[in-house]
C-alpha cells in the first residue's frame, strides 16, 4: 500500500493494496484484502472490506459501506468478493454486500454506473455497465441489472430477477419478476407500460427501430398471445429488427417469468 494521498484520520490496513493517486478522505477504513486501482476517490466515513476489487476512476462518496459480509444467515464467513469497475459514481450511504458460496461468491459492478444515495446492492448480484440507480432502491440477493437500465427512486427488485437492457422502472415500482429490454415498467407488481422511447432516442436508436419495438411490444403484451406464441413471432421479426433478438435471448432465458 503505497498511497500518499491519505487523510491522516483513515485506518488503512498495511495489507491493502492502493494505486499511488488514490484518494482517502478522513476517517474511512479500508481493509486488508482490498485492492483499489487508479485515479478513484475515497470521500470521508467510508468503510471498504472484504475481499474488494475496485477499479480506476470511481468517486465513492462519503458514509458508504462497500464488501461487507453479505445479510444471509447462510453465511459462514467465506472469503467472497465483492467487484466494482471502472468510472462509477457511487453517491452518499450506499451498501454493497459481497456474493455468497451458494452462488458464484461474487457481487459485481460493470463500468460507468451512476449509483444514487442509499442504494442497497445485496450478495451475488451483478449490475452492468452504464446504469442508473436513483435513490433508495434495492437489489435483493441474485439481481442482474442489465446495461443502461434505469431504476426510479425506491425501486425494490426481488431475489434472482433480472432486469434487461434499456429497461426503465418509475419511482416506487416493486419488481417481482424479470422485466423484458425496452420496457418501462411501474407498480407494486410492477407491470409492463409501453417502451422506454425516450431513453433509446437517446441512445441513438433510429425512429425505424423505435417503431419496430413498439410493435414487438404490442405482440409481447397487447395481442393475447401466450408467451411461447409471443416468442414465435418475435423471432420472425428479428429478421427485420436485429435489435429484437436482445428480446427474444432475453425471453428464452428467464426462468422467473416476465412481469405481464
């Protein structure tokens, strides 16, 4: 650990190994089996542990609680791990719990996250690359959050459910069962409301892809068709629409069921 930019407060284990221009504020712990890379900040009141890999560039804002051991009374003290990337922004009193043996034994974060105030990210889940997390929400154990999804303000997401890419939830939404790619979704069950057209304009998907999703939508939910019958004519669409194959590997994926 050869960091020199440490606040003089900070409690650094001599075992954790720290690129030389990473940032500790004051009174944050870090532990002896975690390993953070380059250009990341540490604000103050941080606690780091476990075995932590943290990647180059992140701003980890202060009172956050990152690698601790995971809440499941499964937990015997494994030396699992806990991933973070690279470019994150990880904001005030966030909880990330490393996996458990039961699953890979590891929590990862992807690359270039935005990760609000006192989100909740539990063992075993993976969360990709380019999301958005807003305040409050929660991962429960087992979560995959897909790239450039978007998750509203306390947005609660059960065990072993999967959110596909581009997907966008509203403010309060309570995530039982796997949300499909491009659909925006809101409610306690959450359930399906169009497509995120605002966020794949952003993209730069074109109006043509657009459109083409929406009448993929409409056959997933609009067209009383069974899911099977659904993913027949999804696919036959992909021929026109590449993009809807992310649908339809989604669709024959999921083992939890998609919200409908």
């Amino acid at each position: 650990m050869a960091c020199k930019n440490i606040h003089s407060t900070a409690i650094v284990d001599a075992k954790a190994e720290l690129a030389d221009d990473v940032i500790v504020g004051a009174f944050t712990t870090i532990g002896p089996n975690v390993k953070i890379d380059s250009g990341t900040t540490i604000a103050s009141h941080v606690v780091i542990n476990g075995h932590t890999t943290i990647g180059k560039h992140n701003q980890i804002f202060q009172f956050s609680s990152l690698g601790e051991a995971p809440q499941d009374k499964k937990y015997q003290g494994e030396p699992t791990q806990l991933e973070i990337g690279d470019h994150n922004t990880i904001r005030e009193f966030c909880t990330f719990n490393r996996g458990t043996v039961q699953d890979k034994g590891i929590t990862k974060i992807g690359n270039q996250n935005w990760i609000m105030a006192y989100v909740h990210i539990a063992h075993d889940c993976f969360v990709h690359n380019n999301t958005i997390l807003a305040n409050n929400s929660s991962l429960a154990g087992h979560v995959d959050i897909d790239d450039y999804a978007i998750l509203g303000g306390f947005t609660l997401v059960h065990q072993f459910c999967k959110i596909g890419q581009h997907v966008i939830t509203a403010v309060g939404s309570v995530v039982f069962k796997d949300i499909p790619p491009y659909v925006t979704a809101s409610g306690y069950n959450a359930k399906p409301h169009g497509i995120n057209a605002e966020g794949l304009k952003r993209r730069g998907f074109s109006a043509e892809s657009i459109t083409n999703i929406k009448r993929a939508y409409k056959t997933l939910y609009r067209q009383s068709l069974t899911l099977d019958e659904a993913k027949v004519v999804l696919t036959k669409q992909t021929l026109t629409t590449p993009e809807l194959s992310l649908l339809v590997e989604f669709l024959n994926q999921s083992t939890r069921g998609i919200i409908r």
